[in-house]
C-alpha cells in the first residue's frame, strides 16, 4: 500500500475515532464508517454478499479491514484520547489470554 494512501486513512481514521466513540473498541463499525468517509455506498455494502464484497473490494481499491486495524492502532497509540473504553480493554486483554493459552497448546503439541 502506497504511503500517501496510509497518511490519507490515518487521517480519516483519526476524524472518525474522534467523531463516533463507539468506533474506538470495534473495528468492524470503524471500517464501515472509513467506508462511508471514502463515498462508498453504504447500502450497496449492505446487499452484498461477503464473497462479492470480498472480490470487489480489491478491484475498487478499498483498504482491507487488517490495514484499518493497524491504522486504529498507530493512530490511537499517538493520541491516546481515542483509546477504547475500559470494558473494551479488559475484554480485549481476557481474549488475548485466551488465545496466548491456545496458542502455546499448538505450538507445544506440533514440536
């Protein structure tokens, strides 16, 4: 992905970290909103099926939902105002456990 395109989302995701709370500890509604930011419209998206959305988000140039995540996470990493609420930090910190412990069974069982 070009810079100048990272620059424009992380701009984008600030403004919409900023403007809906909600989008801060969830990153499916962030990437519906930075959808809508971007013009793309928004019930097209819902009458889609996840494989049509999936083959054409490519071909319409659209950011995929891991590239907004790590945007999320840089932009609210260099302000941390815009950081999720405490249930969404403790929640996520329970599901990282969860899947640490998952994890280390994996990789334990296949060495």
């Amino acid at each position: 992905m070009k810079k100048n395109k990272l620059k424009n989302y992380e701009k984008i995701t600030d403004e919409v970290l900023t403007m809906y709370p909600a989008t801060r500890g969830d990153d499916d509604l962030l990437y519906v909103a930075i959808l809508a930011q971007l013009g793309y419209d928004y019930s097209r998206l819902t009458q889609m099926s996840a494989y049509d959305f999936l083959i054409s988000y490519r071909v319409k140039g659209l950011p995929t939902i891991e590239s907004i995540g790590r945007v999320r996470r840089k932009v609210q990493e260099e302000n941390p105002s815009l950081l999720p609420d405490l249930n969404t930090k403790i929640m996520r910190k329970k599901s990282e456990k969860i899947f640490k412990n998952y994890a280390k069974k994996v990789l334990t069982k296949k060495i």
